[in-house]
C-alpha cells in the first residue's frame, strides 16, 4: 500500500519503466496533499479569535482526515485496476473467438480503471468546497496554504481529466460513455473553481493601496477630506458663478471652552474654502430664544445651512429645538426627520460624522455589498443613520449597544466594525480577527489628556486596518460639514441636484 511506503521508495517506482503507479495515482496522492493542507488550515483557525467560525471548523478538520485515508486508498486502487487493464491487453488474439473475449475483457478492465478517476473528481470537489470556505474564515497568516489546497485539487483534476475523455474513446457502452463525459465537464468546472480560489487567496493577501499608491493598514482621513475639498471647491466656484455664496450658521449656546474651539475651527475651515459662516453666541438663553433664532435662520434665504452646537444649557429640551430646523438645511442630520428620509432611502442630509464613515470606506475601495458590518452605537448621530447609510450599500448590518450579549462573537463575524460608544478601550483585541476593518469614530480624554478613541491600542497590531484618533473619522467629519453646506446652497438656489450620501 501507498500509505505504508517512503516518498523515496514510492518515487522510485513512479520514475521506473514500470506500468504502475502512474499518473492516475499521481492524481489522487495530490487529492490527498490538498486535503492535507485543508486540515492543516483549519487547525490553525482555532482558539479565543476563531470562536464564531469552530462549528464550520471542526467538521472541516474531520472531513479532511477521511479525505486523505480515502485519496490513499485510491491510490492503490488505481494501481491495481490498471494492472487488470495491461493484462486484458495482454490476452491473446489469435483466432476470432479470443479477439471477442479480449475485447470484452477490454472494456470491462475499462470501465472499472475509471472509478479512481470519477473518485478523484468527487473528492476534489469536497477539497475545492472547503478550501472556498477557508478563504472567508481561515487564520490569514496561513491563508496562502488554502491556494495550496486548490491547486493540488487542481493538478488532480487535470490528470483525472486527460484520462478520463482517453477512456471516452475507447468504452463503448453508451451509459457508460455519457456518464464519463459528465465527470469529464464537471472536473473541468471545478479546475476554473481552482482558479477562482486562488484568485480570491491572492487578492485577500494583496495589501491594499490607498488612493497615493501607499500600502498602509492606517485608513487616515487626511487625503479622504482633501478629496472632498476638490468637491467643495468645484461647488463653490458654480455657486460664485450665479453670485450666491453659501453660508454656514452655527448657533452656540454654552461656554464650554472645548465646544467654542471645536465652533472655530470650523468657521476657520468654511472660510478657507470660500464659504461663510456665521457664529450666533448666546449666553445663558432661553429655550423661546433658541426657537426664535432658528425659525429666523430658516426664513433667511442667504443661510444654507444650520448647526444647533451642543451642548445646550441644562435647562434646554434639545428635542424641542432640532425638529424646527429645516430640513434642508439641517446639514448635520439633526432633525428627526432627516433620519425618516435617509430610512425610506429618500434624499436628506446624514450626519456628518456617519457619512465621515462612508466616504472613507469609499476612498479606500472597501467594498459593502453583501458583506457583514458590525456597528457598536445606536446613538442618532451616528449608529441609527450609518445602518441606514450600509442597508443602501447593501452591507448586511448587525447593530449593538450595551444590552447586546456575545460582542465578541458579532464583532469577530463581521468584515467590517464600527464602534462609537465614547468609552476608552470599548473594542479590544480578543473582539476582532487579522481581517477586521476597525472605523474608530470614538473621541475621548484620557487621565493624560490626550484625545483617543473608543479602541484599544492593541487593536491596531492584529486589525487588518484601522482609522486612528485623530486624523481618522472627526477630520473628515468637519469637512462633510462645509460640503454638505455647499450641497445646500447648490439644491435651494437651483444650481444643481442636491447629492446627499
């Protein structure tokens, strides 16, 4: 038996003039490599960060072990079905009646040398499955053995399938002839199959430029906000042309010192792109006051756009004051119904912040459809809306807040992970895998002042990719703010379609 052998030992037979073993055994020891290779994967994708994939993992590993014992045993069998063909061969022929029997014998020892290779064909199947699995969950830093695999299948095919159509012209029996030539189209489906494994092996392996052609698992917001100030530019150039310029308003209400630098930073980034903005300060004011400004600001034709800055004094019911902005002017989604709009997928602006989210998967060429996104918030400004902005892409969403249980598990299932919660060290490392796409929108102060995220920083040695704070989300927040006030005043002075997320 083949199992019982040394590499070396069966190697020399297989380089000998002898008949056996020859290329049929050949294709199925490669059956037996690729399900090798399956097992040896999927043994590497086990442990506390490989918890939500063990009940596909596990049967893997068992079918594999059997895949082997199975290739090894056909192995032998081939060798010893093609041993009855040469001696059907070699049967003698000299009067009319040996020729008939001969023949006869011929086409039997025929038909039974096939089983090895139709054998050959379903178990490379079986690899080529699993392996297509692998690609989706396996520990990536052995991903490039599941290529392995299916090229193994691959070479088994190809030798399956040369003997196979050989043995198509020589049966014929017609069932028998038919049934061979099936096998025959499906092993060559199943050698593109092999390719397309290897196709997705390397592309998942590929490290991922940015759009300057770095490789970089940082998904700054940098060159995303310095693409989006192309588009606001370009806008505030067709608005020069009618002779409107957009306007900014930002009513603030408190003495946060924090909030009031927050305030002109963005005045200070909407006067760099040519766009105005005016600051409304009101000290200690009253909750009429506030609803008097805002009604004002939305009958003032020359303002575009309007920002109710929090926080608000404690005396202030917010609820009362965002459902009178405007929607459209409410460039910060702020407005109850500008979340209706966006969830019956009809045009409305989003909040700054849960669009910041999607222009950078967008820039970084992170695809949505089809694939599993695990936000963590379900806050108004950014867990609510952004589901909305993922269902239009046609991510499959799973939204969790601090009565979810297992959020490891939902996290680790998902490509993609989103956390703003606003608490330090939220997202850990024994939440994600090495594929996870981590968007950190979290700001927080630290015991040492400093602004961090709601991830922690170990996350950023096993995620595939991670946003940082700063310069991640809240750069690009700011600027979706000046663009979403420039759409405004495209949209209510006519110059153009308004372009919402």
């Amino acid at each position: 038996m083949i199992a019982n052998e040394t590499v070396s030992s069966y190697l020399s037979r297989l380089a000998s003039n002898a008949p056996t073993p020859g290329g049929g055994a050949v294709g199925a020891l490669h059956v037996a490599h690729g399900a090798a290779l399956i097992s040896m994967v999927a043994k590497f994708t086990v442990g506390e960060r490989f918890e939500h994939v063990q009940n596909q993992i596990e049967p893997l590993i068992i079918q594999s072990e059997q895949l082997i014992e199975e290739a090894l045993l056909i192995a032998d069998q081939d060798e010893y079905l093609f041993n009855d063909l040469i001696q059907a061969y070699r049967l003698p022929r000299d009067t009319q009646e040996q020729k008939a029997y001969r023949l006869q014998v011929i086409q039997a020892a025929t038909k039974t040398a096939t089983i090895p290779q139709i054998r050959t064909v379903k178990l490379s199947e079986r690899i080529l499955q699993s392996a297509d699995t692998l690609v989706l969950i396996g520990n990536k830093s052995v991903i490039s053995d599941v290529a392995a695999a299916a090229e193994s299948a691959k070479a088994a095919l190809a030798t399956a399938l040369v003997t196979l159509e050989i043995n198509i012209n020589s049966i014929e029996e017609k069932p028998t002839k038919s049934e061979l030539i099936d096998y025959a189209k499906l092993a060559e489906k199943l050698i593109q199959f092999a390719d397309t494994i290897t196709g997705k092996v390397r592309q998942k392996l590929k490290p991922q430029p940015n759009n300057d052609g770095q490789l970089n698992s940082t998904l700054s917001g940098k060159p995303v906000a310095e693409k989006l100030k192309t588009t606001i530019q370009h806008q505030v150039a067709v608005l020069a042309q009618q002779d409107v310029t957009a306007c900014l308003a930002v009513i603030l209400a408190t003495d946060n010192e924090a909030t009031i630098w927050y305030v002109n930073s963005i005045k200070k980034a909407a006067q760099s792109q040519g766009i105005k903005c005016e600051v409304y300060t009101l000290h200690n004011p009253s909750e009429e006051a506030l609803k008097t400004l805002i009604l004002e600001l939305n009958q003032n034709t020359a303002v575009h756009g309007i920002i109710l800055q929090t926080p608000l004094p404690k005396n202030i019911n917010i609820n009362h004051l965002i459902n009178l902005i405007d929607k459209n002017k409410d460039i910060d989604g702020a407005n109850p119904l500008s979340l209706g709009y966006l969830s019956a997928g009809q045009k409305a602006f989003a909040p700054a912040t849960a669009r910041a989210v999607m222009e950078i998967l967008d820039y970084y060429d992170i695809p949505l459809a089809g694939e599993e996104v695990t936000v963590i918030g379900r806050s108004n400004v950014v867990g609510k809306p952004l589901t909305q902005l993922l269902l239009k892409h046609n991510a499959t969403v799973t939204l969790c807040h601090s009565h979810t249980q297992n959020l490891s598990q939902r996290t680790k299932a998902a490509k993609i992970v989103v956390v703003a919660v606003g608490q330090i060290n939220l997202l850990k490392d024994s939440h994600i895998t090495t594929d996870s796409i981590v968007i950190d929108v979290g700001t927080n102060i630290d015991e040492n002042g400093r602004l961090v995220g709601d991830v922690a920083p170990e996350v950023a040695e096993i995620a595939h990719a991670l946003t940082p704070v700063p310069g991640g989300v809240g750069t690009v927040t700011t600027t979706l703010l000046l663009l979403h006030t420039v759409e405004a005043a495209m949209s209510l002075s006519n110059a153009n379609v308004l372009n919402v997320a």
